[in-house]
C-alpha cells in the first residue's frame, strides 16, 4: 500500500491531494488568487489531519513539474522537496500536461466529460503562456503522447495535422478557451488542472522506481524565465 502526498501548483489553481494506490483520499483545493505558498502548505497540513495521516506515513511526495508559471512551478517544487528532504521520502515529477490529461480521462470514466468518439479522440491540454501562446502537447484517449511538448503561439493553422485527421480533437485547460475561435473544429471541454490528475501517474512512477534527485530537480519550465524593467518610476 503507498500513500503519495500530490501537489499542482502551475497555473491559477493551488491544488494539493493525497492518494492510497493511485486512487485519490482527500483534497483541496483553490482557484481564489496566487497565494500558493501559504495555500499549499496549509492544505498539506488539512489533509494531513482529516485523514488521520501522520507524515512519516507517506511513501512519497509528487509534484507536477510543468510547464506552467514559473513562480507557480517554484513554489510548489519548494515546497515538495522541503517536505522529502524533512521525511526522508523519495521525489516523483509528473509533468502538467501528462496530468492534466489523466484530468480529462477520470472525469470521461465518471461520466462527467462527454465526447462523440472518446476511443478515437485527439486530446490537447493547454497552459497558458500569456498573449496567444500556450505550453500544449498532444494525446490520444489512452495518455499516450503523440508528440512532444511546445510552447505554441496558436493561430489558425495550429495543430493541423492532428486536425485534419478527421479524429475529434479536444482542447482543455486554462490556456484553451482563447483559442477556441482560432480552431473552429476543435472540441472545446472544461477540464482544469488538479491534483487528482497526479495521483495514477504517481503511483505508476513509484512502482517503477522512477524518482527524481531532490538535491538536483528543478521544475520543467520550457521557456527561460525573463525578467522586465518596470516602467514606472520610482523616484
């Protein structure tokens, strides 16, 4: 039995849960604001408590690593090496889009997601990257990547081939609702991310030994962070 600790913290929404075997216990989670580094460490510590878990209890901590906000990503990779470093518990990175997509996945076995010929869908998680880019790979209905993750600055011949091939193509996320007018006969769904989209992928990863250094790991960001002059004057 594996109890993982899981935190999403690159985008919008602060979310942390905890699962038992790939199947999620509890959550939390906030979409009110980016104050994700008081948030995320006060839901460890609600979690930790509803669900009667000591924390030496966890097998391991996991953590999505992107791409998303660089200071979203910063926090939340913080904060899971802390607590690895303080247990002595192993790493696990699961990247965003990966997890975003199991989203998708459990809300179609739930029954919460409809889409005309899920088996043969193309499913494409978006992250916003400001202005009319998105970090974005695509998917089958499966999980399996159909190519490599990018950071796309969408227009209307965005994606094409995966269009063209007369499969549904599927957009969610919060980066895909501005994209929706420039890829007509794409699916627009509303799946956001979260924890819960951790917790398979997690488990998956431990059960292969697949662990991150905790000294060494830094978030997966894509692009190289750029720092602005601000253009108000101080003095």
């Amino acid at each position: 039995m594996s109890l993982i600790l899981c935190m999403e913290t690159g985008t919008d929404i602060c979310s942390v849960g905890i699962a038992r075997d790939g199947v999620l216990l509890s959550l939390r989670e906030s979409d009110q604001g980016r104050d994700h580094a008081r948030k995320a460490a006060l839901f460890v510590d609600e979690l930790l408590r509803e669900t009667g878990i000591a924390p030496d209890d966890l097998d391991a901590v996991a953590v999505g690593k992107g791409p998303g906000s660089y200071t979203g990503l910063r926090i939340g990779v913080s904060l899971a090496k802390g607590l690895c470093y303080g247990l002595g518990k192993p790493l696990i990175a699961v990247g965003s889009l990966d997890a975003l997509v199991e989203v998708a996945r459990e809300d179609h076995e739930a029954g919460i997601l409809s889409v005309d010929d899920w088996d043969r869908a193309l499913l494409c998680p978006m992250v916003d990257a400001r202005r009319m880019e998105v970090y974005a790979q695509v998917f089958d209905s499966a999980g399996v990547p159909q190519n490599e993750v990018a950071a796309e600055v969408v227009d209307g011949e965005s994606f094409a081939a995966f269009r063209r091939s007369g499969r549904p193509f599927v957009i969610f996320g919060n980066g895909a609702r501005k994209c929706a007018d420039l890829l007509p006969d794409a699916r627009l769904v509303e799946v956001a991310p979260s924890a819960r989209g951790l917790a398979r992928l997690a488990q998956q990863a431990l059960d292969a030994g697949r662990t991150e250094d905790v000294a060494y790991f830094e978030p997966f960001y894509l692009k190289d962070f750029v720092v602005t002059t601000s253009k108000k004057k101080l003095f």
